[in-house]
C-alpha cells in the first residue's frame, strides 16, 4: 500500500517538476519566473522526499530525507526573495498585461 | 522498482537539460541564475530517485550536502557579482 | 546493448579534455582559460575513476587520487583567480 | 661518531622545510636567525645524505611501512642525493641572500621579506619531496608543491610584469600537471601500479597504451621543464621574478622537472628509449639550444640573457636522450645528472650576481653595467666564475659533465650530436663572452653615491660559483651504484 | 553503519552485469549535458553565462560520481561544485574590471579552426580507443588485504590516511601554499559593499550556520566508516563561514593575525607532527601502530578538516583580512 502511495507521491513531484520548467521557459519576466519555479521545485521535492520515505522503514533515513526537503523550502524562499530584490533594485520591472 | 527510479531520474535530467535554454536565453543575469538553482534542486531529486534506485546511503549524505549549499551561488551572486555588474546581463545581445 | 562498460563515460572524459586543452590554447580571457584548465582536468579524473572501476574490486585508489587532485585544482583555481583579479581590477 | 640514519635524513630532508615554512608562516614573524638555522641544517642534511648514499649506495624506504603497490615509496639514489645536495646548496645561498635582498625595503615592500621565507621553503620542501619519489602520484602532488611556490615566488613583487609572468607560468605549469596526470591515469589503467619498480616490472613496451601513457608524463614534464618549443612562459617568469627567485627557478625548479625525465627515461620507462624516442626528444633539445643560444645573443637585459641561457642549457641536457639509446646508460646518467648540478650552482650564482650587479648599477641593460671595481668586483668574479663552468672550461664541473657526454657521443660515433654540443658550448662561450666583454670594456659609471652592496649580496654567489668550478674534480669519481635502469638494460 | 554494496541489478559495468537501457540513456544524458555545459563554460559569448554553466556543470559532475559508484567522490564535488568554487568565480567575476567580464567580440569561424578540429577529434579518438583497451587491474584487492590493519572501516579514507598518507600531507600543503601565495599578492581585494538590503540573508545564515558546523562533524565522523572525512566536512564549514561573510559578518577583530594563521596552519602542521612523531616513537614514517591507527588517524582528520574549512575561507576572501575596518558581527 505504501508502497504504491509512495509511486503516486513521486509521479507527481515529477510533475511539479516539469510544471516549474514549463513556468521558467514560459512565463515573461523574471518576477513571474521566479514564482512558477520556487514554489513549483519545493513542493515537487517535497513530494519527492515524501515518497521516498514511504519506501523507506528506516526513522533515522526518513528524518534525513525530512531534513534535506526543510533546508530546500528554507533556501529555496531566501533565494526567491534576495533574486527578486536583486532584480527590482536592478531597475527590472514587473511584467505588466 | 530499480527501474521505475531510474525512469524518474532519467525524466528529470531531461526536464533540466530543456530548462538549460534558459540559461543560453537570459536575457538577465537573474534568470540564468534561477536556472541553476533550478539545476540544484533537481539535483538533489536526481540523487534521491538514485538512491531509490541503488540503496547507497551516503548518496543521502550528498544531496543534504547540495541542499545545504544551495543558497551559496545565488547568495554570492546576489552579494558579489551583479550589483556591480551590468555586462552579466544581454544588453548589446539580441534575444 | 553490447556497449563495453564504461564506454560513455571514457568518450565523455575524452572529449571534455578535447574541449579543455582546445580551450586553453585559443581562448585570450585569462578566466576563460582557467576554467577550460578545469574541464580538461575534469576529463582527467573521470577517467582515472572509470578505469578503476572495471576491476574485480571497486579500486578505491583512483577514488583518492581524484580526491587529492580535486583539493590540488581547488587550491591553484583560487590562485589563478588572484591573478586575474590583480591584473584585471577594475581601475579606481 | 655515527651519522643518522639515511631514513631519518630523509624524513627531515621532506618535513622540516614544510614545518619551518608553517611555522613561520604561522608565527608571523621571520626571525632571521630561525630561518638561517632552518637552511643550515637542511644543508647538514644533505651532506650527511650524501655521505651515507656514498657508503651505502642505493636505500628504499616504505612510508607507513605498506609494501609495493599499495604504499608509496622514496628511492635515494646516487644521481637523486646530488639533487638534493645541490639543492641545499642553491636553497641555503638563496637564503642567506634573501635575507640581505629583500631586508632593504622598508615599508610596503616588507610584505616581501615576509613572504619570502615561507615560499622559499616550500619550494625546497618540495623539491626534496621530488628527488626522494618513487611513485607517479605521489610526484604530481610534489610538482604542484613545487609549481604552486614558485608562481608565489615569481609574482613576489607584485608589479604588473611580475604578475602577467606569474600567470603565465601558472597557466604552464598547471598544463603540465593536466597532462602529466593524465599519462598517470593511463598507466594506472594498464598496470594498476604507481610505484616506479613495480611499473618497470611489469612494463609492456609495445604496448599502445604504455606509449601513450610515456608520451603523456613526457609533454607533461616537458612544460615543465621548459622545453623548447614549450618554453614560452620561461624567460618572462625567470627574467622578471626577484633575482634570489630567479636563482631558485633557474637552478632548481625547471632542473627538477628534467631530472623526472631522466629519473622516468632511465628508469620504469627505460625500455622505451627507442631509436625514434630517442632521436625526437634530442631533436627538440637541439632546437632549444640553438633558439635559446641566439636569443640570449640578442638580448639587452641582463637577466633575459642569463633566463634565455636556461632555455639553451636545458637543451643541451636534452641531448643525453639519443646518447642514451644504444650502448652503455650508465655515463650517459652520470653525465645528465652532473650537468643538472653543474648547471643548478652555476646559473643559481649568475643570477644571484646578476641582482647584485643591476642593484649596484642601478639598471638592468647590459649597456648600463657598472665595471670591475669597488665591491661589484666580487660579483663579476662570480660572473666570471659561473660562466667558465657553464662554458664547461676544465677543471669545472660542467667540463667532467661534458666531458662524460663528448666521450660517448665519440664512441658511438655520434658525430651530429657532437656537432650540436661543440655549436651549444661556442653559443654559450658568445652570448657570456658578449656580456663580459661590453660590460668590463664599456662600464658604466652607475649611480652616486653608489649603492651598499652588503656580503650577503656577494658572498653566496661567488660561493656557488667556486663549488661549481672546484667540484669538477671530485666529479670524475661520481658513480650511479645501483640506479634503477642498471637493473632494467632492455632486453632483460 | 557502512552502506552495503548495492545489491541491485543496476550495479553498472562491473563486467558482468549488463546495464539496462534506462541506465544508458540516463548516462548517455547526462554525460551529453555534460559535455555541452562545458563548452559553454569555456566558449559562452558571455562571461556571466560560462560562469554560470561552469558551475552547473559541476553539479552534474557530481550526479556523474554518484553514477560511477564514487560517492566519496560525489560529495566532495557537491561541496565544492555547488558551493565554493560557483561563490569564487562569482566573486571574482564581480571584482574584475567591467570592461573585462562583458560579451566577447562575435566570434567569426576562421580556417584555422578546422585544423584544430580535425586534430582535436583524431586526438580525441586516439585517446578512448587507447583507453577502451586497457585492463585496468587496479590495487582493490590490495587495498581490501590491508583494511584489517589500516584503523578505518572506508577503504577511501584508508588510501588518503594511511596507506598514501604522505600524498595528503603533500595536498594540504599544497592548499596552505595556495593560502600563503594568495597573501603574498597584496591584501583582500573585495568588492565594494554591496549596496542593496537583503534583509533575509541574515535570518537564514543565523537558521543555517548551526546546520552547517553540525554537519561538518557529522562528516568527519561519518569518515571513518562511509563516504566523508575530512575534505568534504571541510569544504562544509568553509561553506557556512564565506555564507556569513556574505551576510555581512566579518572576520572577528581579535581573530585576524596570529589565531587565524595558527588555524590555517594547524592542518598540515598535525599531519607532520603525527608523521614524525611516528618516525621517532615506532621508526618509520607514518607507520601507525596498529591498536593507535583509528585515534591517530580521527586526530588527523578532525585538525585537517577544520583547517580545510578555514583555508578554504581564506581562499576565497583571496587576501589577508587586515584592512577591514568595522566590528565584527
């Protein structure tokens, strides 16, 4: 059971992957790229960390695997804000419609 | 189930290897940096779904490694190389 | 598939050296230059790590070698960078 | 009374220049008398080595006590021990001459003889690590000891020129270790061995990749040693650097990357010493001595010339390959490792007087020299000195040196190589003939008042040159008991 | 504790085994990547952008060792190629002069390039098909004979502490060389302070630096017995110091001068200390007595690890720290 769980859970971190790629080629600006991808990788990762764990029994692995998805979301979201920042300061404007 | 990983990991090298047009692309410093910390968090996925696929635990080891460090390049980026930079961007280069 | 194993990573090794000696010989920016010095040298220990894998045992020698060779291209990288920064500062 | 061991003469020989360097390093300070006592006893070191290897002969020590081709081994070696006896020699003369250089500044410039020490012996730690190895790794990582201070070295003075150099010969060395590693990783495929012994036990030289591995360690080495047409990066780096600098680079540095292809040549890869090797290494060492020869003619500045001149000696000493292919070794290796030396004590001096003399004339062009008087009297003898044995007049070192290669050349009826050494030795005896003759003919008044020229800028050059001048004689005694390449004649 | 040799049918080339078509499109895929982010890094018309696919190619170098059953390898190649040697360039990049980071001139192909590629593909082809035929014996067995004597459980840091010891004493030398060398050129040549506000820098050096001395040691501990040891703890730390000097922290006051050239130091200086001391106490160099192997060798590791981490930190400020003027954090 878990098991397959654990194949649902990766198959759509996967796609949260590709769904980030997408907004990164895609999207118009740096802004709106930015935002596709940040929050589209973490999430994906965690659904990947997730999955794993399922396959695993081991705690101490499982606790790894919830620390290396903790330290994704933490820099992940600096990154996103100090890029941004950079960018704006840089004289970058946001994508208007 | 060695081969679904691999599959996984396979499809997420390719995910990475298209997103690479963003770096060759820009045109901004900013959004060739965000492709590589989209290559950062892939590959800490990648070497996950490869110890999925091959039970070898200090691959862990190295992808807490690579998420501990991912701030690095885009810190020092964002600290060191562009505010003084306006050649990183495609000024003179058409997109 | 009939491929010898190691074959794709011996052709890669070969041809990130061919990239990296190429690029250090025809490029004229001192940075260029120092980070094809990297990718040849990186072919190199890719193919030290690959031949010592076809072995009975996982040969963990070139595994040290290449770890001593990482730490010396670090240490030499960084000083090759000094350089560039001294002689190419931006002028005050 | 007993000598120490030769084990425990090694071990000092490799470590204490490290640790000294750390200490100082660390310390901050450069306590002269520490580094002086540092230099002293290495010097001691050497000798009591040399002492030993001469009643002992050939020794092998297995560091951590692991056997053959798991641990890694040092080989004292007859021609190896004259290294490192040289190198005592020129690391203490350059010691003691830094002291009295660089103390001068004031100021900013302190920043110099601060780093001095520190770099000075790492080089030389380096370089004993070098002639004591016996391992293919275990050389890269010497080399780029050895690489890696002399580029400090070069840049020392932090000008502009000295800088470019520094990365030129950097970018150089750096190629050369690339390569270099790269026949490594080749012959550790094919063999699975590193250690020199174990690697000519087992050599296949008809093999593609043994050949290719040979030929990769040869370019490596050859960039290294600055071998024409690889030898770009040699004169800038060895005419700009410091003069105490240039002495070591010179004398020692591009010395050590050739005496690792004679080490190689003779050694594990003796088999490989074909008619064809042979005859091509002796080619490019022709070329180099004629290039070298007549840029050194051409030249204006006083430490180009003498750097040119390495570019022609070094080409000289390439010639002892196509000697070396037939017929008895054992001359041959004698003869290349003396000339190494007398080269080392004789280029280490010129250049050493060369500071001195620039410093009292207060320029550096060869028009501009001050003349044979006051105390740049002493250094013009030793100018006079290190030229006679770099010509290789008798009773010299460098005249046994070619003496030994003249008489094989003659025996193997090897009449072109003979007429490149006689053309060789005629440049040489033009281009310091020139420079003697336009300075002491023509010499320039030099500046008023003219500068202090201290006994640590006169004495450890003219010293160099009479041990260059003197040792000849002793030389013609120098046997190769139990080198490596007596055991692997080919066809053995 | 030491992971167990994969067991799976994934177990690539080692002669027997053959490799499914996933592996090979996956290596194949990767090392095309590979290959291309490096002539990127080399030829890019952009500085910015070679540095950047430089930097990315490190990362994959690493997925590469992970492929080549090196994870030693792997982890000292993720702690530099993703942090220190992307934040040198970076850093270097920034304090080059602008008119010497810009957009290179088009690049016309010329004849000559054809010279050189036809010379670099023969080259090229000389070069793997010598390769593919080589035995490659290599020293494993030897290795695994000497384990029960070497005082370490991973035969990687058995081979860099022990049985070549003498090659890493020589390779923190060469690094401390490296510090020493970058000294001599003059002080620290940094680039202006950074003028924008970052005020979520702060915050996550405070969250991280914790992470990152735990893991150092974490590291130098795992050494012993898997993949870790005294390199890769190293790079860690220098890692969290260069993030903190990013931040804005700066090297402590009373830490600059004698306490920071001891620490930098103190590496090779145990290495030698320990190898001499040997050759005195036992009489040969580097021999460890066999029941003192694992308490010599951990002394080593942990005084070079912590060392690695302040040179490492020391390279990358790329001069001496003693002009800064301001407190320290």
């Amino acid at each position: 059971m878990s098991m397959l769980a654990g194949i649902v859970l990766i198959v759509l971190g996967l796609l949260f992957f590709l769904s980030g790629t997408v907004g990164l080629l895609r999207f118009p600006d740096v802004f709106t790229r930015l935002h596709a991808l940040s929050k589209a990788d973490t999430l994906a990762l965690g659904l990947v960390c997730a999955g794993l764990a399922l396959h695993e029994d081991d705690g101490a692995l499982q606790l790894k695997l919830l620390l290396i998805w903790l330290l994704v979301i933490v820099s992940g979201a600096t990154c996103a804000s100090l890029i941004a920042r950079a960018a704006l300061a840089h004289g970058i404007r946001p994508w208007q419609r | 189930m060695t081969v679904f990983y691999l599959a996984g990991a396979l499809f997420l090298l390719a995910n990475v290897v298209v997103a690479l047009a963003r770096v060759l692309r820009g045109p901004t410093a900013a959004d060739r940096m965000l492709s590589g910390e989209l290559m950062g968090t892939t590959a800490v996925a990648v070497l996950l779904l490869l110890y999925g696929a091959t039970g070898i635990e200090a691959l862990l080891d190295v992808a807490l490694v690579f998420a501990i460090l991912a701030a690095m390049a885009v810190v020092t980026f964002v600290r060191r190389t562009w505010p003084e930079d306006p050649a990183a961007d495609d000024e003179g280069e058409s997109r | 598939m009939s491929l010898p194993p190691g074959t794709l990573f011996l052709l890669a090794s070969a041809l990130l050296f061919a990239i990296g000696a190429h690029g250090l010989v025809t490029c004229r920016h001192l940075l260029r230059k120092v980070l094809a010095l990297n990718v040849a040298t990186t072919g190199v220990f890719l193919l030290l790590v690959t031949l010592g894998r076809s072995g009975t045992a996982v040969d963990p020698v070139p595994h040290a070698m290449v770890l001593t060779g990482i730490v010396v291209a670090l240490s030499t990288t960084a000083v090759a960078l000094g350089l560039i920064v001294r002689l190419e500062r931006r002028r005050p | 009374m007993s000598l120490p061991s030769t084990a425990m003469l090694v071990v000092i020989l490799v470590t204490l220049p490290l640790a000294a360097a750390t200490l100082l390093f660390a310390s901050g300070r450069q306590p002269r008398t520490l580094t002086l006592a540092a230099a002293l006893l290495l010097t001691f070191a050497a000798l009591a080595l040399g002492f030993n290897v001469h009643l002992e002969g050939v020794s092998v020590h297995r560091i951590g006590g692991w056997a053959a081709p798991l641990g890694i081994h040092w080989q004292v070696t007859p021609s190896g021990t004259v290294m490192l006896l040289v190198t005592a020699l020129v690391g203490l003369a350059g010691a003691v001459y830094g002291a009295g250089y660089f103390l001068h500044r004031p100021g900013p410039e302190g920043r110099m003889a601060r780093v001095f020490m520190p770099l000075w012996l790492f080089a030389w730690g380096g370089l004993n690590a070098l002639f004591v190895a016996a391992d293919l790794f275990n050389l890269y990582v010497a080399l780029e000891v050895m690489t890696l201070a002399s580029v400090a070295l070069v840049a020392l003075s932090a000008r502009r020129m000295a800088l470019q150099a520094a990365m030129r010969y950097l970018l150089a060395g750096l190629f050369g270790s690339m390569i270099y590693l790269l026949g490594v990783a080749l012959l550790y495929g094919q063999y699975g061995v590193l250690d020199f012994d174990a690697l000519a036990a087992m050599l296949d030289v008809e093999d593609a990749g043994s050949r290719a591995g040979a030929v990769a360690l040869t370019v490596g080495l050859l960039a290294k040693a600055a071998i024409f047409p690889l030898h770009f990066w040699l004169p800038g780096a060895h005419g700009r650097a410091e003069p105490p600098v240039s002495a070591l680079l010179s004398g020692l540095v591009v010395a050590a990357a050739f005496y690792l292809l004679l080490r190689l040549w003779f050694g594990p890869l003796a088999g490989m010493l074909t008619f064809g090797a042979g005859t091509l290494l002796g080619v490019l060492g022709a070329g180099a001595l004629l290039w070298g020869g007549v840029l050194a003619l051409l030249q204006r500045r006083l430490k180009m010339l003498v750097a040119y001149s390495t570019v022609s000696q070094f080409g000289f000493a390439m010639l002892v390959f196509p000697l070396a292919i037939s017929g008895n070794r054992e001359p041959v290796l004698a003869g290349g490792t003396l000339l190494l030396a007398n080269h080392a004590l004789a280029k280490a001096a010129l250049f050493l007087a060369a500071g001195t003399l620039v410093r009292a004339s207060g320029s550096e062009r060869i028009g501009q020299l001050v003349g044979f008087s006051g105390r740049a009297r002493w250094a013009w003898l030793a100018v006079i000195l290190a030229s006679a044995a770099l010509i290789g007049l008798p009773p010299t070192l460098g005249f046994s040196a070619k003496w030994l290669l003249l008489q094989t050349a003659v025996s193997q009826g090897a009449w072109w190589w003979l007429g490149i050494m006689l053309a060789g030795t005629l440049l040489t005896f033009a281009y310091l003939g020139r420079l003697l003759e336009l300075a002491l003919l023509d010499p320039a008044p030099g500046p008023s008042p003219p500068p202090v020229l201290t006994p640590a800028l006169l004495v450890p050059a003219l010293l160099l040159a009479l041990l260059a001048c003197a040792s000849g004689v002793w030389a013609f005694d120098f046997e190769l008991d139990g080198e490596t390449f007596v055991r692997l004649e080919p066809g053995s | 504790m030491r992971a167990p040799p994969s067991p799976t049918a994934s177990d690539p080339g080692n002669g027997d085994g053959l490799m499914h078509p996933v592996e090979i499109t996956f290596d194949a895929l990767l090392l095309f990547s590979m290959v291309v982010l490096a002539w990127q890094g080399v030829h890019a018309r952009n500085m910015f952008r070679a540095v950047v696919s430089f930097i990315m190619f490190g990362l994959l170098t690493a997925v590469a060792w992970v492929r080549l059953e090196a994870p030693d390898i792997a982890l000292a190649e993720a702690s530099l190629g993703a942090g220190l040697t992307g934040a040198l360039l970076l850093a270097t990049l920034g304090r080059l002069a602008p008119e010497r980071r810009g957009a290179r001139r088009p690049k016309v192909v010329k004849l000559s390039t054809l010279p050189w590629l036809t010379m670099g593909l023969a080259g090229t082809t000389v070069l793997l098909a010598v390769t593919l035929t080589l035995p490659a014996p290599g020293l494993g067995e030897a290795v695994l004979a000497a384990m029960p004597a070497a005082g370490v459980d991973s035969p990687v840091t058995a081979v860099l502490l022990n049985f070549r010891a003498w090659d890493t004493l020589l390779e923190i030398g060469v690094m401390l060389l490296a510090v020493i060398a970058l000294w001599s050129l003059g002080q620290d040549v940094l680039a202006s302070k950074p003028r924008l506000p970052a005020p979520a820098l702060p915050a996550l050096v405070r969250l991280l630096f914790p992470l990152f001395v735990l893991s150092t040691f974490y590291l130098l501990w795992r050494g012993g017995h898997g993949p870790g040891g005294a390199f890769p703890a190293g790079a860690l730390l220098a890692a969290g110091l260069v993030l903190a000097l990013l931040a804005g922290a700066q090297v402590p006051e009373r830490m600059r001068g004698a306490p920071l050239r001891w620490a930098l130091g103190a590496g090779l200086f145990a290495f030698l200390v320990v190898a001499v001391g040997l050759m005195w106490a036992v009489g040969t160099f580097f021999a460890y007595p066999p029941q003192h192997a694992s308490i010599l060798i951990a002394i080593i590791e942990i005084a070079a690890g912590l060392s690695i981490g302040v040179m490492l930190t020391a390279l990358f400020l790329g001069g001496e720290p003693t002009d800064i003027k301001g407190g320290g954090k």
